[in-house]
C-alpha cells in the first residue's frame, strides 16, 4: 500500500492581520505547517506534496527538496487544491490522505488509523 499526503498551505491567513503567511505562525517552536510535514512524513511512502499559492517561498525555504510543490496560482478553493495535487499524484498511491498546512496537533498516528480505516 502506497500512501501520499497532501497538505494545503495555499491561503494567506488574511483573518490573522498578519504580514506572515498563516501556516508560517509558531506553535510550541515550529511552524503550523512543520508540524503537519512532519506528521505526513511519518506516514507517507513518498514525499509530501504541498499545495502552496504564488508566494510560497516561505515554505519551500523550509522543505526544500524533502517535499513536492504544486503551485496554485489563483486560490479558488479545497476542491480546486485538491484536483491539483492529485494531478501530481496520478497513479503513484493507493492511498492519499489530504490535511491543512494550518493544523500542528493532528498527529502521525490519527492518519495512520485514518489510512487503516479506509483499507478496512
């Protein structure tokens, strides 16, 4: 079994009135979205993708080469996000489990139960 994540971290986080991209924010001294890489990491059989929007330097400067990067180039929503990533992933997993760059407490094991579950 061939398991893919991919984390949208495209939005801005504009409700933050913050310069910052919102995924970039601390939380227990990493960002929203090392968090979220590195749960997917402990899960994935291939690299993570991000789906990120035009100013992603931020987050590539973070993953560098330990991620895939799909760049979304107008933010037209979840589903949009999704229907680029799998572009990328076609026919390369079984599984692909999709998750938010902005939530640092789901955890490696949550998508492992969740990636069971679904073979089930």
């Amino acid at each position: 079994m061939t398991i893919a994540v991919m984390i949208l971290a495209a939005g801005q986080g504009t409700r933050m009135l913050s310069k910052k991209q919102k995924i970039l924010h601390e939380v227990g001294g990493k960002s929203m979205v090392a968090h979220a890489f590195a749960a997917a990491q402990a899960v994935a059989s291939l690299p993570p993708v991000l789906i990120v929007g035009p100013g992603e330097d931020g987050v590539r400067s973070l993953f560098g080469e330990r991620a895939e990067y799909v760049v979304q180039p107008e933010q037209l929503g979840t589903g949009h996000a999704a229907m680029m990533g799998r572009e990328v992933l076609n026919g390369r997993s079984s599984q692909v489990i999709i998750t938010y760059g902005d939530m640092p407490l789901l955890r490696s094991e949550t998508m492992a139960c969740l990636a069971q579950k679904q073979v089930e």
